[in-house]
C-alpha cells in the first residue's frame, strides 16, 4: 500500500523538517497550477518520471517553468540512451501516485526497491523554499531545499543535484 499524505507528514516530523501544507483544488499539469504560484509564495515544481532503453528509471524535478531538453538530459543523468516518460502503471507500481500527483514525496513509496535515480535540477535547488504535492494534487507542502535533500536521504535515495535544466546549464557556462 502507498503510503498516505498523513503517513508522509509524519514521516517528515519524526526526521523534524519542518513543512506546511495548503489545500487547494486538484491541479493536473504545470499550466493549470499558474494561479497557485501567486497565492503559495516558494518555488514550483514540475516532475518527470522517465525511463531509458534498458529500463531505468528516474524522477528529475525542477522549477515549473524550466526548460528541459529531454533529447539532452540523458547524457546528464547517466541514462542508457534516449529517455521516454515512464507509464502511468509503472508510476503507480514504483511510485505510489497517479500522473499529475508526481512528487519527490513519492519517494516516501520507493524505500525498499529503491529503483528510481533522483535528480533536483541544481537552479531549483536555489530556492528556499519548494512546493510539492504530498502525495495527492489536491495539496501543496512546502519544504526546504534542505530539508528534501535530508527526506530523499532518509528514502535511501542519494539524490543528484545537476544542471538539468537550460537556466541551469547557463548558469553554469557563465561561471
């Protein structure tokens, strides 16, 4: 069984990362969630659950308006060859969450197998603050970049932190 959004928050007291949540209506995509970035102040995410040829799979997170050359990131991520996005049974099989629900929270879901690589795009790790789903799309949790480095840690996840995303790959040019 998925762990549930109460399980999670008190998996995240017993580690005492402090979150806060706010309810709000079910949001699905990046797009539908704009009206909640001026009522919610932090960093918003968006989260890609992929898989490459031979079968790995990976969550990468980033800021919701990054720009992510899936074409590209393979390379970054160590992936065998192009990357496609995982299916929505295999998501629910490894993850715990149905599509439009995709949270590194999930990885409260992936602690034994640990089969899914974490990867945190190193500019929304510059944010003091990030908000996710915890669990459902009916929610936002607020955490510190910190603090879901500790949590994925505490999955079993080493969770990566690399220039995923276009801003992040310039960034990182211009040093």
């Amino acid at each position: 069984m998925p762990a549930s959004r109460s399980q999670l928050i008190s998996f995240l007291e017993d580690l005492n990362i402090p979150v806060s949540t706010i309810d709000h209506e079910p949001v699905f995509t990046v797009a539908e969630s704009a009206d909640l970035h001026d009522r919610i102040s932090g960093g918003h995410t968006k989260n890609l659950f992929l898989k490459d040829k031979k079968g790995n799979l990976f969550l990468v997170v980033a800021l919701h308006d990054a720009t992510i050359d899936l074409k590209k990131i393979s390379s970054i991520i160590g992936a065998s060859g192009r990357v496609s996005f995982g299916k929505a049974d295999l998501l629910e099989e490894v993850l715990g969450v149905t599509p439009g629900s995709v949270t590194p929270f999930s990885l409260i879901n992936d602690r034994g197998a640990q089969r899914v690589s974490v990867v945190f795009d190193a500019d929304m790790m510059e944010q003091e603050v990030l908000n996710f789903h915890p669990l459902l799309n009916n929610a936002s949790t607020a955490i510190s970049a910190e603090g879901l480095m500790v949590f994925a840690k505490a999955c079993g996840h080493d969770a990566k932190v690399l220039a995923v995303s276009a801003e992040a790959q310039k960034v990182t040019e211009d040093l």
